[in-house]
C-alpha cells in the first residue's frame, strides 16, 4: 500500500484521464424512442484500459497492481461522501414511504438469477463475488473487505464492476427510455428503480426520463439521487447480511447439481 501511495506515476495519469474525460462532459445521442447518455466515467475507463501492458503499454504490470491496492482506499473516501448525502435527503427519503426501503430486496434476484447462469458458464468462487449484487463501489469494498480483491470472489466483482463501468450507462438509459415506452410503470416508479447505488447507470436512467416526461423532471431526479444515495447506504448492509450468505448457500448447491461434488475448499 505504502509503495503504491508513493507511485507518482499513477497519481499523474489519473489526474489527467480526470481532467480530460470531465473536458470532454456528458454526451446524449437520440437513438430510436431512446436516448444514449454517455458520461465522463465511461471515457475514462475506454482510455484506462488502452493505457494497459495490452495495447500502448503506458502502464506497467506493477503500476496495476498498485492501483488495485489503492481501490479500498479511494473507496472509502466515497463511502464518507455517500454519508454526508444523508443527511440532507433524510426529509425527502421518508416522503418517498417504505418502496424506497423494500427495493432493496432487488439484489436477492440478482443472485437467484445471476450464481446458476454463471457457475453452468463454466465460473467458481468468481460468481459469488460477481452475482451477488449488482456490484458497485460500495459492494466492491465490501468484496475487498471480507474475501480480498485478490480472490476469485474479488476478480468475479471486479469483472462485474468494470462490465457495469461500461454498460451499464447505456443499458440503463436504453432501458429507462424503452420501458417508460410501455407504460407499465410510473415515471417516479422507474425513476426510484435507477437508483441502484451507481451515480453513473442512475443519471443515464434519469436524463433519459427527464428528457421523456420533462414536465416531472424535478421530481425524477429528485426520487433518482434519493435512491441512489439510500442504496449506496443500505446496499451494504443488504449484501452482508441477506444477500451474500445466500449466495454462498445457492452457490454450494448450484454447484454440486453442475460438477457433482461437494464445492472446492
């Protein structure tokens, strides 16, 4: 951790991939009855990835291994600001009533669906880390925390988080616009639904609603942040006590119908 804190290099290439993808701002694209909304975390990313020992070789193995180190740290210092959002949304929270509460309950279908997909795809321990949330920073932390990022069930989260990094933006504001297409549900209903703990795949999903019923603007993006603040806070505590225990029970029997033995110690 000390040597990766003492890594100029690193600290340089993330200020400038910050500076750069924040010049570069959110970008919209009409596409069909949808809307496209790309944001500066996804442009960092793209260009993250291209710096690699893969392609331009401008970042070294070590050099990612101590950016890795660094995650849990940096996480904390989001996790410090999703507290400070508290707060000043707690009125706004407790008028939204108990669906804000209870959505939570989303992340037990994340597992239910995602651990067999994954464990008959051929993955071990890496689908717990990766199936048992939808795998944003505070999950990630929580990975970090009790397994290690260095374990299988570190790579599954980390894959996911990166996947997410640069899907889901897209997913969600797609998503957002097609839905609201269908008219099963309500705006501010759709709106609550984005707030899945990711500031990015939240304002993907919010901008498209916005710019669809831009007579409730206010109030979508009002339910979206209030969401997205309340699952970065209670997130946490869903996964560590309900969703990541069942994982791990859903994974042992997943398991032993798919190779026919007992799960590897």
């Amino acid at each position: 951790m000390l040597d990766a804190i003492k890594n100029v290099k690193i600290h340089l290439l993330v200020l400038v991939l910050v500076v750069a993808s924040e010049l570069v701002g959110i970008l919209k694209f009409n596409i069909g009855p949808g809307k496209l909304v790309l944001l500066p975390m996804l442009y960092a990313v793209f260009i993250g990835t291209f710096l690699g020992p893969k392609f331009l070789k401008v970042v070294k193995d070590k050099d990612m291994e101590h950016a890795s180190s660094l995650i849990c740290l940096t996480l904390m210092l989001l996790m410090a600001r999703y507290g400070t959002l508290v707060g000043p949304k707690f009125f706004e929270i407790l008028h939204a009533g108990p669906a804000l509460l209870l959505q939570e309950f989303g992340n037990i279908g994340t597992l239910i669906i995602g651990i067999p997909v994954a464990v008959f795809l051929g993955l071990k321990r890496e689908s717990v880390g990766a199936a048992h949330s939808i795998a944003r920073e505070p999950n990630v932390a929580l990975i970090g925390d009790i397994y290690g990022l260095d374990s299988p069930e570190g790579r599954g989260v980390m894959g996911v988080y990166i996947c997410g990094t640069v899907f889901g933006t897209i997913f969600f504001g797609l998503a957002a616009s097609f839905l609201s297409l269908l008219n099963w549900f309500h705006p501010y209903a759709l709106a609550m639904a984005s707030g899945v703990g990711s500031a990015s795949m939240m304002t993907a999903a919010v901008g498209s609603l916005s710019a669809i019923y831009p007579e409730m603007a206010g109030k979508i993006q009002a339910f979206g942040v209030a969401s997205n603040t309340l699952s970065g806070l209670d997130g946490v505590y869903m996964s560590m006590f309900i969703a990541l225990p069942m994982a791990n029970k859903l994974y042992k029997i997943v398991y032993r119908i798919k190779f026919g033995t007992a799960q590897e110690a």
